[in-house]
C-alpha cells in the first residue's frame, strides 16, 4: 500500500487480515529500526523480537547471506535503507521500480524485503502478504523482488483531513504502558502529501494496470463492503472479510508491525468516516492546504470547498 500517513492504511490492512488466505505484515520498512531495535511492539502486544511470527522473520533474514554472499546484521539492513531515503538517492529508487539498478544497497534492501515477505507468508500461514510501508520508494523497492506477484493499492485521503488528523495528539495503551502518536506542523504534513502523490505516480509508470488501484478513504468508509470486494478480486483472493453488516467488521489480534496503532484494535469495528477538518479546521488552514496542493486535489477528484 502506498499513501500518505493517516489515510486509513492501517485500518485497511486490518481489515484485509482477516480474509482467509491474507495476513497484514504492516509497516515492514519499519521491521528493523522501530520493531528490532526500538523494541515498537507488533499488534500481538509482543516486541517483534519475541512474537511467535516476526522473531522466526527475523531469523530466517539475519541467517541467510545476502546478494553479497555476506550475513546481514541488523545494523547493516538499517544503513541500506536509510541510504536509499537520502534526497540524491531516492530518485533512482523510484525509477528502480523498472529494474536495472545494481546498487548495493538497493540489492541488500530488495533481498531482504523479498525473505521478509516470504518468511511472514510461511509463518502466517497465508499465500497473500499486505504490506503497508506507504512510501512509494518502498513500492518501488518491492516491484522489484523476484518471485513476489506485486499489487499497489494507492490508498487516497482529502489532505486537508490528513494535515487535520496530524495535528491531533492521539493517545494509546499497550499492555500497561501509554504512549502518545507523534503530531505534525501542517506545512511538513502538506509537503509529504504532496512528495508520496508525485513519488506515488512515478512507480505508477512501472506497474501494470492490472495490478493497480486507487481508493480513496472517504469512498471506502462510505462502501467499505464493496471496496473490499473490488481490492479482492482484483488479487484474484475468493475470500471475503467478516462484516457483521455493510459497516462493522470483525477484528482479531494480529501481527501487525508499526503502524497505526488502530493495529491493536479488536472485536467489533464501525467503519466511520472522520470528517472533523470540516468544522474544526480555521478557514486559513484550509485555503493554505487547499493552494498548496492543487492540481492534484483536483486530480484525485476531491472539490476545492469543504
Ligand atoms: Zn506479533
């Protein structure tokens, strides 16, 4: 899944989870730095270090040596990626969604992602594997896996809503511990916004219409039952999840790394679109996100007034 920071993705995979044959693997960019070394825990409430799915991951990728014919460490999957964050190389990453790049990092980061993402599917059991890194530059590194049949989801959110719901301290418990969601300026929730719609539509160019789809948040709080089938059948996956009506779903615990903490949401969820931004947001605010990201509000079909 590719999108901007909360814009559903989390809930989305959640959801996704539950089909049977699926399993949300979460974040798995973050796998390393936020689950290895900061100790974030997984959806199961356990560190990815001891969670019954995530340690045999870990495992199966530090015990297998890497295009290089090196083991890798932890520290070393860390360095590649954060080499391909850096301004000057991230361009290339992007076009690397076609193939030919033969950087070492990239390599490192490709093969690593690859045994995650196969390694996740064999301890979970599942054949389909969702992954909601949201970075394009982490779609572009995950077209290029061998063996992976890759679908992109870009999942949309108005952002006005998204710079909205940034500057909103969100709070959330884990076991016996209270822990508080980062919060954004609005000019850097903007500028993101905008880098992960261009960087989106450059990956776009490497993947086959087929394989691609484009939801926005609020069409699928409106039609979760619906979007949910169209994502489905677009992956040829027969299951469908567990609705107890058109807008509440079922959901269990589940291995979701990183991410939004609605990964630690359970029993029975309603579907609501959050529109707060409407009433909430000052008039300047809006115009300010507004200007600033036209014409690609434009282009994803969200109006210019509230
Ligand atoms: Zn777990």
């Amino acid at each position: 899944m590719v999108g901007a920071g909360r814009s559903g993705t989390t809930v989305l995979a959640s959801i996704l989870g539950e089909v049977p044959g699926c399993a949300s693997a979460g974040e798995i960019r973050w796998l390393w730095e936020r689950g290895v070394l900061d100790g974030r825990p997984c959806g199961c409430g356990e560190k990815p270090a001891t969670c019954p799915v995530w340690s045999k991951v870990i495992e199966a990728c530090l015990s297998t040596p890497g295009p290089d014919g090196v083991l890798p460490t932890v520290q070393s999957i860390v360095a590649a990626q954060q080499r391909l964050d850096e301004t000057r190389h991230r361009l290339r990453v992007l076009r690397g969604a076609g193939g030919g790049d033969e950087d070492p990092a990239l390599r490192l980061v490709r093969h690593v992602t690859g045994l995650v993402v196969r390694s996740f599917a064999e301890a979970s059991g599942a054949g389909v594997v969702i992954d909601t890194s949201k970075r394009p530059l982490d779609a572009a590194v995950m077209a290029q896996v061998p063996g992976i049949d890759h679908y992109v989801l870009h999942m949309l959110r108005d952002p006005r809503a998204v710079a909205h719901s940034w500057r909103r301290a969100k709070s959330f418990s884990v076991g016996e511990e209270t822990r508080t969601m980062g919060t954004r300026k609005l000019p850097a929730t903007v500028r993101r916004w905008v880098a992960n719609a261009l960087g989106t539509e450059a990956v776009h160019r490497h993947v086959s219409p087929d394989h691609w789809k484009r939801l926005r948040y609020e069409d699928f709080c409106a039609q979760p039952v619906e979007s949910m089938d169209e994502l489905l059948s677009m992956m040829g996956v027969p299951g469908r999840p567990p609705f107890e009506d058109a807008g509440t779903v079922r959901l269990r615990p589940n291995h979701i790394v990183a991410g939004n903490p609605s990964r630690f949401t359970v029993g029975s969820v309603r579907i609501r679109v959050d529109e707060e931004w409407k009433t909430a947001m000052s008039r300047r605010d809006r115009m300010l996100v507004t200007t600033s990201t036209w014409p690609l509000l434009h282009r994803y079909g969200y109006p210019w007034r509230a």
